[in-house]
C-alpha cells in the first residue's frame, strides 16, 4: 500500500484509556495513526508499541486549547503521513476534586471549557482545512451521557460535553456546502468513505468496551468531490 492509498488518522487524547484503545484500533484496520495527547512522554510510548507491532504510528504532544499547537500537531501527521482522512476528537477533562457550582472558581469553568470544547472547535477547524483541499474526511467527536444526563457536581464537563452534541450538529450543518449532493454507491471514494464509518462505529465499541467505559460518540461524516 502506497502512502497515498493508506488512510491516515489523528487521534486526540490518545496517552492512555479509550484514546489509546482507539488508536490501536484503527492501526489493526490499516490506517496510519498520530496519536496526540499533552503528556509526552505517554503518548510517545503508546505510539512506539504500535510501532514495536508493526504499525504506522507518530506521538505527538500539543495542547489542543492552543490554535499554535494544534496547527503543528497537524502539520507535523501531514508532514509524516501525507493526508488526514480521519480526525477522532477525543481528548477531554473533568477535573477531580470540583467544588459546588456555587463555589466552583473561574479557573475551572474555563479550562474545561478550552480543552473540551474550544480544543475540539480548533482541532476539527485545521484539520478540516486538510480535509477540504483532499476532497474528503471524517471527524468524530467523543461526548458523553453526563451531556443528557448529568450527575451533581462537575458542571463544567457536563456543560462541554452538552456542547459538543450542538458543535457537531452545527459542524455538520456548517460543511454541508461542500458535501456530495448525490452519493452514489458505485463511486469508488464514497465507499472508502462508508466504510470508514463502519470502521469507526465497530472501533469505538470495542475501544470502550476494552476500557470499562460507557462514552457518547457523534459523526460529522463530510465528503469533497472534483466537479464533474
């Protein structure tokens, strides 16, 4: 398989947990994986056991509430892998220890806020912009039954969580110009494409059940094709 034919994904949060059990997923299916997390040093050792497999893998630290960081995040997986077909947008905090909502301090609405969502905004935005210029993606945005069901305390991650099933709605309604009117099924691309949405449905039931973890996980499938 050539560098041009693999596809290629970048995952977030991918130190430890389900991003982790994501990424080694994806890399069993065949894809090329950039694993992204702020610790370094764990990222890195999860990428070098995909290699140590056999597979493609690249770690990758950055700060996903930092436009500066993501956009070298995802220059440097398109710079090692050619494209980004897939972006899991799965990194996420819920800072232990919170107080009451009526206590809870400006520090921690805000940092929730910044890596759950605002990092989530910045991540699918500039990988979207590679998406554009190939004419095809898919992003995958990792939410949580706290956003429909919230339990008490923690209301910042509730709040971001219930924000990202809105992001994504509004994401989806936002590409929409640029998606293929008429899919049809003999379109060789296309099918690439359902089948990565086969793919990432069948990759997160067995990330999460391999972590213990019951998650939410909402698509925002989008497509380019040339004209004509």
């Amino acid at each position: 398989m050539t560098q041009s034919d693999q596809r290629v994904a970048i995952v977030t949060g991918a130190a430890g947990g389900i991003g982790a059990a994501t990424a080694a997923v994806l890399a069993e299916a065949g894809l090329a994986v950039a694993l992204a997390d702020w610790q370094a040093a764990p990222v890195e050792q999860q990428a070098q056991a995909l290699r140590d497999r056999g597979y493609q893998a690249l770690g990758l630290a950055a700060d996903i509430s930092r436009r500066a960081e993501v956009e070298r995040m995802v220059g440097r997986a398109v710079e090692a892998f050619g494209r980004v077909d897939v972006l899991v947008n799965n990194a996420g905090i819920n800072p232990p220890h919170q107080a009451p909502f009526l206590e809870m301090s400006d520090e921690t609405w805000a940092r929730t806020i910044d890596v759950n969502l605002t990092g989530m905004f910045l991540c699918s935005q500039i990988a979207g912009r590679v998406m554009a210029k190939q004419r095809a993606g898919s992003i995958v945005n990792i939410t949580s039954i706290g956003a429909i069901r919230p339990t008490p305390g923690g209301v910042a991650y509730h709040a971001s969580k219930g924000g990202v099933i809105s992001f994504t709605l509004a994401l989806a309604v936002n590409l929409a110009p640029n998606k293929c009117q008429e899919q049809r099924t003999e379109n060789k691309e296309q099918m690439r494409y359902n089948r990565t949405a086969v793919l990432c449905s069948r990759t997160y039931a067995k990330a999460t059940l391999a972590c213990g973890s019951m998650v939410l996980y909402v698509f925002c499938m989008f497509f380019f094709h040339p004209a004509g």
